[in-house]
C-alpha cells in the first residue's frame, strides 16, 4: 500500500482535531499498523476511527484527552527519537494532548507512512458486566 504525502496526512489531522471528540484511545496495534478510537466518554460508542499505516515509530499514551492533532515539527521529530527510526515515506504525526495521568498537555509523536480516518458513531451493543 503506497503512502500519503504530508499534505494529505496534514488535513486528515486537521479533521481528527477539528471533530473536538474528547478522547482518543489506543484501540490496536499490531506492529504495523495502529488505530485509535475517538468520542465522547466512550463508555456506551465512539464517534471516530483513525488508522496510522506503516508504523516506523509510535510514542503516545494509550488514552489521550482533548488532543490536538498536527505534523511534527523537525525539533519534536528529532527530540522524541523518531528522526532516527522514521522509514523512507513516513511522516512524523504530533498528538498535543493530556494523557490520563497527568492534566499537563504534553507532545507525543508517531511516525507513519498513511493516516485514514472513519467518521461513523459505533454504538457498544452491551455494556460490560
């Protein structure tokens, strides 16, 4: 699968942020590929779905409030150890947000060759017993 350019990537983050969900968490990741979901609470649906293709480097908490999504800049590619790991093709990705243990908004950086993202309420069918 061929990536994206930085253009692309840049306004899919832009519609991730803009959509102002909550929260965003970890959903899997299998080594290649990640996808976190997005809402409201997220105890009975989520609101979005966001697939980060052809992972080269991934730091970011499992569970992030109000994020802002954005490209990296050079310095926090560089600082967060991405530049040294990034493949040919990927793009470094910022996620500003504040992780569940703290209420500092900090950056977090994953690298990826493709960002795609689904805009569908999934509604949990029962809730955990």
């Amino acid at each position: 699968m061929s990536g994206h350019n930085r253009d692309e990537i840049a306004a899919i983050l832009e519609r991730m942020t803009a959509l102002g969900l909550w929260e965003w968490r970890l959903h899997s990741f299998d080594g290649l590929d990640l996808r976190l979901i997005g809402g409201q609470g997220m105890v009975y649906s989520h609101h979005a779905e966001a697939r980060f293709g052809e992972l080269s480097f991934i730091n970011c908490p499992v569970r992030m409030m109000h994020p802002r999504f954005r490209l990296a800049t050079d310095h926090e590619a560089y600082t967060s150890g991405a530049t040294t790991s990034m493949d040919a093709g990927s793009t470094a990705v910022a996620i500003e947000c504040e992780a569940i243990n703290s209420l500092s908004p900090s950056v977090f950086v994953i690298a990826a060759a493709r960002v795609e993202l689904k805009e569908e309420t999934v509604v949990y069918s029962e809730l955990r017993r």
